[in-house]
C-alpha cells in the first residue's frame, strides 16, 4: 500500500552573507557554494535590493561565464545587458533574462537609471556535462510574457516550470526548473506540486512571514525545504500582512561541481582551460 502523500517540510533556515560583487554592487549572496551540492542544480541565488544608487551604480561591468545558465528577474530598476555575441536588452520591472551561457560569453550588466530603488535577484542554473560546451543563447522575457496563474487572494508568476495548468515562459529538460513569484494575500494558502527528489528553496522578499508546514519563513529568510519521502508538494500560507516569495525547484544533476569564479564546470582541468581560452580571447 502507498504512504499517503504528504507536503514538504523546511529542513533548513538560511539567513544569506551580505557581499559584493561586480563594481562594489551590494547585494545578499542567499545560495553561496556551501549549498551547491545540497541545492544542486542551483549554484547561486543573489538578491539585491536597494535605494541607493551608490550600492548599485557601479553595475557588473564586461565579465565572462561558461557552463550554466544565468537568471536575473527584475522587481524594481532597469538593468541594461550586452554581450560578445550581440545581444542587447533592457530588463524592467517583472522581467527576467534567461541567458545560457554555455561555452561562453562576456557580457555586461549595468543600471539604466541614476536613481530611485533597483531590486531582483540572479539565480544561477547549472548546465548537464553535455550541455556545457553548447553554443551561448540568451532570452528577454518582459513582464506581460511571464505567464500568471491565479486564484483566490494568489498570484503566481510563472518564469518556469508549470504552476497547476499554467506552462512558464521557459523549461529545460534536464533539470525541470521551477520558478515562481508568489504573492499572497493575507493569510492566503498556495500549494505547489513537487516531486520529492527535486531540491528545492523559497525566500520571502516582502511581508512579514510564510508558514511551511510548522516553521515560520520571515522575510528576507531563505528556506531548504526537506526532500521527505513520498511528498509531492509545498503548501506555504501568508501571515497577517500577506507576504511575496520566490519558490524555486530543479531536478538534482548528480554531476560533479567544478567553479572557478564565473566558470562552472565538471573538473578541475575544464576549468583550468576556461581560463586559458579566457584569457587568449576565445570567449568573446
Ligand atoms: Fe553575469
């Protein structure tokens, strides 16, 4: 006889190390290298969040990447983006950019504006051994193509994956990428299908908590949620003032994890050549 179904259970509270990056752009380091084998196929999550010009300014001038995905998503700001292979875009409020960049690219990241609030987060999606060496692509998705799902006192938008019947603006095979934004009324209830051997996390951005399960997730608190066997969901209920999360899920790549900075790779020697054929040009 089959265990009844149960829903997940947060196995973890991380709090994230204030850091900077780029040209002294401060932000929140949320999934920091610790947590890529417990999180894997995600290598980081970065929020930042600000009023200040002076944290965000200085932007993420021309740096490289190769072997995975990144994917910025915009709440607050403009974020103007280039790279070497000619691609160009501004990323506005409620949009995301999905960029593979795969055997690699340089690109830039810099602020479209000399004032007022810049908000978002970059999540970093690992890429399948196979996948590693693929030519670059990259995706602008404005915020009217993010696909909503809704129902009472929820709004859910859908930048991957599938939330019930709605199919998000990107998927990809090998890890099944869930990626939600979820805004709850107060004391709303949302709940997710998930199956127990993808990791998973979510990290409340406004109000003032969720309940998953037992545990209270306050804001600005990231949780791991516990792989518990037999589950096939995350049930997550608003506190009194509402509250707005990111959910995110992806199915465990089980490869091994070689980062060297901006390069993630399988092995020391494919990493020691992404900096050989940085460093000769050959990324651009
Ligand atoms: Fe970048």
């Amino acid at each position: 006889m089959n265990a009844p179904s149960q829903a997940r259970s947060v196995e973890r509270l991380v709090q994230g190390q204030a850091t900077s990056d780029g040209a002294g752009v401060r932000l929140t380091r949320l999934l920091t290298q610790d947590l890529q084998r417990r999180l894997d196929p995600f290598l980081m999550l970065d929020a930042f969040g600000t009023d200040n010009p002076g944290d965000y300014i200085g932007g993420f001038p021309d740096h490289p990447h190769r072997g995975f995905e990144t994917v910025t998503y915009m709440l607050q700001g403009r974020l103007r983006h280039k790279d070497s292979a000619g691609n160009e875009g501004v990323l506005a409020p409620g949009g995301v950019q999905w960029m593979t960049a795969g055997r690699g690219v340089i690109h830039s990241e810099m602020p479209e504006q000399q004032d007022g609030a810049m908000e978002g987060f970059q999540l970093w999606l690992n890429l399948p051994a196979r996948d590693k060496m693929r030519a670059p692509w990259y995706r602008d998705i404005s915020a009217a193509e993010v696909p909503e799902w809704r129902s009472e006192g929820v709004l859910v938008r859908v930048i991957a994956g599938f939330a019930h019947d709605v199919a998000g603006a990107v998927r990809r095979e090998a890890t099944e990428p869930l990626y939600l934004d979820v805004h709850l009324q107060p004391e709303a209830r949302f709940e997710q299908a998930l199956p127990a051997s993808h990791n998973a996390f979510l990290y409340v951005y406004r109000g003032d908590m969720v309940l998953v399960g037992a545990t209270a997730v306050r804001r600005q608190r990231m949780a791991i949620l516990a792989n518990t066997p037999g589950s096939d969901r995350v049930v997550v209920t608003a506190g009194a003032a509402g509250a707005r999360l990111i959910l995110v899920a992806g199915r465990p790549l089980g490869e091994p994890i070689a980062q060297h900075g901006p390069f993630v790779m399988n092995t020391r020697d494919e990493l020691v050549q992404a900096v050989a054929d940085f460093n000769a040009g050959r990324l651009a």
